[in-house]
C-alpha cells in the first residue's frame, strides 16, 4: 500500500471511532429531552462508575422522574426517552407492580445501559423484565444498580427524594413508542 492509501485508512478509522464515542445532545425546546439530559448530569455526578456505562453502551433509555410508593404492596410510574446511538428515538414508559417487606415513598432517577443493538431491540420488543430487589432510600441519599452487564442491560438508579426500605418481589414492564418525526 502507498502512504496516501494508509493516510486515507487511518483517518476513516479516526473519523468512524469518534462517530461512535459521540454523545446525545437534547434539543432544550423539548421538555423531556432537558429533564433526560438534567437527570443524566446528575447520575454521571453522583454516580461515578456509571461513566463506564456512557462510554460502552451502544443506548440507554433515561427516565428522569419515577415515583414510587410502597406499604406491603406497591407500584412504581416513570416516562422518559430511548437514545439509541446518540439519537433519540422513543419514548419508554415504566410501570413495577411491588409485594413484600416495605414502606415507604420516593423519586429517583433511573437509566438502563444497552450494551448493543440486539439488546436495544429486545427492550423496543418488550422482551426485558426485571425482577426482585431490596434497598434502603432516605432523603436524597441511596443509589442502586447492577454492577455490570446482565444479558447486554446494566441498570443504574438515583434517588432524588424519598424514604424507603424495602424487600420485594416485583414485576417491571417497559414499553416503547418510536417519536414521531414532525
């Protein structure tokens, strides 16, 4: 190969890596897409190990406000945006049905990292479930999560306000409705 040809290579290489490592930008005349973009400065300050999580994830789906409320039986309503490679593509809902050892209210913030495409698929085919979990939440302090991928979805969770003790069996439900292009 001549040098221009290896010049040619190494600078598409260059331009395809930074295409991949760019970040989602919110339009800020679009309410939700500034409450997700507030709530994710939040998470990547108070939570630092999440920043692995942006840096890897191929998507997330950011829920800036979920309310929960629990006292033996509970539930949980969220609304917020899929970002699939740094765009916004959907809007995802979340509803957690709760029956246990708990009591208590809070509001936090939450977002589920997507390793890949295939994992981003499955959540638009509402094929993700979570299930089970215990914490502690006072205030503004508590802070959940997985610590790692499990089948291509790390969840990560900030609480905003509240006081909760909890230990639960639970069922969650994601649905997905593509945006509309205007």
């Amino acid at each position: 190969m001549k040098i221009s040809q290896w010049t040619g290579l190494i600078l598409a290489a260059l331009l395809l890596a930074n295409a991949a490592n760019a970040e989602w930008e919110a339009d800020s005349s679009d309410k939700a897409q500034a409450k997700a973009a507030d709530a994710i400065v939040r998470i990547r300050e108070k939570i630092p190990r999440s920043e692995k999580f942006f840096e890897e994830a191929y998507g997330y789906a950011i829920l800036p406000s979920v309310t929960r409320i629990g006292f033996g039986f509970g539930g949980a309503y969220g609304k917020g945006l899929l970002i699939e490679a740094d765009h916004a593509v959907g809007i995802t809902k979340f509803w957690q049905f709760t029956s246990g050892i708990q009591a208590g209210a809070k509001n936090f913030s939450m977002i589920v990292f997507f390793k890949d495409k295939e994992a981003v698929d499955k959540f638009k085919a509402a094929e993700i479930q979570f299930l089970g979990q215990a914490g502690l939440a006072f205030a503004t302090a508590g802070v959940a999560g997985t610590p790692a991928y499990n089948d291509g979805v790390a969840l990560v969770t900030l609480t905003n306000v509240g006081l909760m003790g909890e230990f639960t069996i639970s069922g969650a439900r994601f649905t997905y409705k593509p945006l509309t292009k205007d």
